[in-house]
C-alpha cells in the first residue's frame, strides 16, 4: 500500500512502488505531528485546557495562581487576565478583579472628602460561614494589595447575610434536608419592622 502523497508527486514517480513506502514513513510522522498541532489551541485556551496546564499558562501572563481557589476560579482569572491589565490601579479594575474572584457583589467607593489616596471596598457574602468569611476575606486583602496603586490605603468591609426571609416551604423544605431549620419569623407576630410611634 502507497502513500496518499503519491497523488501530489509527477506520474512518472507514481510507478514506482518503493517512492509509495518510502513516502509512507514521512506520512505517518507528519499525520501524528499535524494532530498535534491541532490540538495546540485547545492547550492554549484557558477554558479548555486540562487542569495541570493552568500554572503554565498563568506563567504566561504573569500571574500567579492561589493552590486554594478552585478550578473555575482559576479558568475564568486567566480568561480575563490580559483585558483586566489595562484596567490595572484603577477602581474598576479592583472591583473586577475581586467579582471574579468571589463571584460576589463588590462596591469600591474613593470619594471621601478630606482623606487623599483612600478608598473603601465592600464585600456583600452570601454566607455566613466564619471559615468562608476568613478565607475570602485573606485573599480579597491579598488580591487589593497586589492591585492597588502604592500610595493608596484602604478599609475592607465584608456585608454578612444576619437575617434571611423565607417562605414556610423552604424552611419546611430545610428542616427536612439538614435536620434543622432557621425560625419562621412572622411580621406582626414575632418580628418587627421598623419602630412604634405609639406614645405610652
């Protein structure tokens, strides 16, 4: 059997059976090397590269890579990295760069009359779990010390979920699942809003 190169060559080579099989071994290596350049974008996608490439990749972009944030964090960083430098030292730039990390609601405000070169950041959790708050507060620190322009100085504050309002069959749902559930609180019955403007 021949090589399909055959087909490109002048007739007169297409005779001969030994030009086939010798044509066959450079075939066989350009076939497997062509496979392998084809797949070469898909190492080079941040979002579809296998997960052990992802510290090569950051390589790339100067970025360096927490062991702690998961997968997904790690793709979608990587991902928007390259845009997000442009930004870099600018309060929008922060404020992207902690949403994609948390995946929380993030607010920066710099517009405090009297205090030069400071700024506020807040972080809305949806949770109140202290292992939560700790990790994610440590690395928000983190991530604004590495982002902030060097003479800037900042407060962090972290919105912690104290009170939520559910239906009867979401906490009947949650007592069935986990064993216990949050009080039911009744407005009017049990719980107030607000204060009274009754005299006494």
């Amino acid at each position: 059997m021949g090589s399909s190169y055959l087909e490109h060559l002048p007739a007169v080579f297409r005779e001969d059976p030994f030009v086939g099989e010798f044509l066959l071994a450079f075939e066989t290596v350009f076939t497997g090397l062509e496979r392998a350049v084809d797949g070469v974008a898909d190492h080079l996608d941040p979002m579809t590269t296998d997960a052990e490439f992802l510290p090569w990749l950051s390589g790339w972009v100067a970025l360096t890579l927490r062991a702690d944030w998961p997968e997904a964090t790690r793709r979608s960083f990587l991902q928007q990295i390259v845009p997000l430098y442009r930004l870099r030292g600018t309060r929008a730039g922060l404020q992207r760069m902690l949403e994609i990390y948390t995946g929380e609601r993030v607010d920066v405000t710099d517009d405090f009359d009297g205090v030069p070169h400071f700024f506020q950041v807040q972080l809305t959790l949806r949770e109140a779990d202290p292992d939560l708050l700790r990790s994610k507060q440590e690395i928000a620190r983190a991530i604004i010390d590495q982002e902030k322009p060097s003479h800037t100085f900042y407060a962090l504050q972290l919105a912690i979920p104290t009170m939520r309002l559910v239906s009867r069959a979401l906490r009947d749902r949650e007592q069935a699942e986990k064993g216990t559930a949050p009080p039911l609180l009744i407005l009017g019955d049990n719980t107030l809003l607000g204060t009274s403007n009754r005299n006494a």
